[in-house]
C-alpha cells in the first residue's frame, strides 16, 4: 500500500504505507522523513538503529528523521504515517500538537505507546478519513491531510502522557522536560553535564531530577549519557569514521576519555563493539 500525497513547489511530502512495495521502502533511506509506525494488524519486527525492535499489535512507534529503520519481515499488518518537515514542522507548530521533545526528539529510544480498544477504533477512523481523502485531488487537500495528522499527534501526545510516572505532571512541567529533551539534541556534542542545561533553562539541577523523577524515572544525567551512546552507536555502524574521530565529533578532547565512557555504558569498547555489530548483521 502507498498513499502519497507531494507538493513540488512546497517540497513538502506526505504518505501513509506499510513498506511492503518496492517505491514505499525507498522512504526508508531517505534521512528527512518522521515516522508513525502502527501495528495495526499484527506484531511487527523492525530494526531501528540497528537494533531489533518488536512492536506489538496495536502498540504505535514514533521515528524521527535521525532513526535509521529497517524493515525485517512482511509489513502487512504495519499502517506508517510518514512525512517531512515542508510537510508539518514539529518545531514551528508546536504550540499546536506539543509533540517536540515528547513524541520525537524526546527520547534516545523511540517512543512506543499502547492504544486500548477505544483508542484503537479513534485511529482506525482517522485511517479511513485519511483514505478518502486520498480520493480527492484538490488545491486544500494537503491542508485537509495536515489537519488529520495533527489530530493524531495530539491524541498520541496524551497517550504518552498518560503513561508517565505522574500522569498529572503539569503541563508547564512537561514543557520543561520537553525543552531540556530539545536542549540535549541541539547540544548533547559539547555540553556533557546537567548543570549546562540547568542554566539554560534557569533552573537548578535538583528542580531538573524531581521533574524527571516523576516523568520516567532517568535521571538527567542518564537522558545525556543516553543521547551521546546512541550517536556513538550510529556512528560506529553506520559511518567509516574511527573511534578518534567519534570522539572529537561528541566533544572530547581525548579519544581515552571516550572510549571510557562507552565502555562503561556499553560493556566494550567501541572498536569492539562494531566489530561484533557487523559482524552479527
């Protein structure tokens, strides 16, 4: 299946496809593109970063453009709502959806919530209204198809947060953690500590612990170490670049220092460890 809908002048690009044809699975490699994955029919087993990930039915994924996907089995039972930022930017509209820093961005490891029955049938619904309005070729059809995918980040956004450690976490709390989640992807290369994102956000590190302490339970510091390893990751698996010049890339200024660091988190060290990634795949 392949619904696509393309604005030329605008650059902007939006389908919804399970990745089981050909011209579909190109979107796989192209780095622009954000990903809603939804199990809709049946548990799915795709590979993100490189590593195995099984969504079960009815569980939905959120991918940024960074997440590097792949698709393992048959995708039958699998609806992906796929689109760039000329499409709908997360950033620019985020007072609309309060999605940034939550949904995407807002985490080293996707997103993956649950839908219940109730909220399986709300999705399925708007999948049928987005195939209509695939029907109709005219010029607001690419607002009609936005005003439905921000229907399905706003409800996707209220699936997570309902859960958080404390559901009932204020919104002006959660705008805090979705902005030192935006903080870390902007600087996670050369701020290494919670104190530097404290004072960006003017508050102390300890307001910042008690904050995640009812989110999910990490500690700051585990939310940047986190951002730094899986960068590592890709960059190791996916990149020719040695161990030395990862390190300098993710802000160290000795090469030892670095692969203290991953060893620590990762169990070996990183010449190690992409040689037993590779070798495995």
């Amino acid at each position: 299946m392949k619904l696509e809908y393309a604005d030329i002048k605008q650059e902007s690009l939006f389908i919804i496809t399970n990745f089981n044809c050909q011209p579909s699975r190109q979107y796989l490699k192209d780095k622009g593109l954000y990903k809603i994955l939804w199990a809709k029919d049946s548990g799915q087993k795709l590979r993100i970063d490189g590593y195995e990930v099984a969504i079960n039915k009815d569980e939905i994924v959120f991918c940024t453009p960074l997440n590097v996907l792949e698709v393992i089995t048959e995708t039958e039972g699998l609806i992906a709502f796929v689109f760039n930022r000329e499409f709908y930017c997360i950033r620019d509209h985020d007072q609309e959806v309060s999605c940034n820093g939550l949904l995407f961005y807002g985490s080293s490891h996707p997103p993956q919530v649950k839908l219940d029955q109730d909220q399986k049938t709300s999705f399925s619904a708007m999948l049928y209204l987005f195939k209509e309005e695939f029907k109709t070729k005219d010029p607001i059809q690419g607002e009609m198809l936005r005003v439905l995918l921000k229907r399905i980040l706003i409800l996707s956004r209220r699936l997570v947060k309902s859960e958080l450690v404390d559901p009932k976490l204020m919104n002006h709390q959660m705008d805090v953690i979705r902005r030192f989640h935006i903080l870390v992807e902007q600087h996670f290369k050369e701020k290494h500590q919670v104190s530097d994102y404290a004072e960006l956000l003017f508050k102390s590190p300890k307001t910042l612990s008690n904050l995640f302490g009812k989110y999910n339970n990490k500690t700051p510091l585990q939310v940047i170490n986190e951002r730094i390893l899986l960068e590592a990751k890709r960059l190791l698996l996916f990149s020719d670049k040695t161990s030395e010049e990862i390190a300098y890339e993710l802000g160290y200024k000795e090469a030892g220092h670095f692969s203290k660091f991953f060893k620590k988190n990762e169990g070996t060290n990183p010449s190690e460890f992409r040689r037993l990634k590779l070798a495995s795949t």
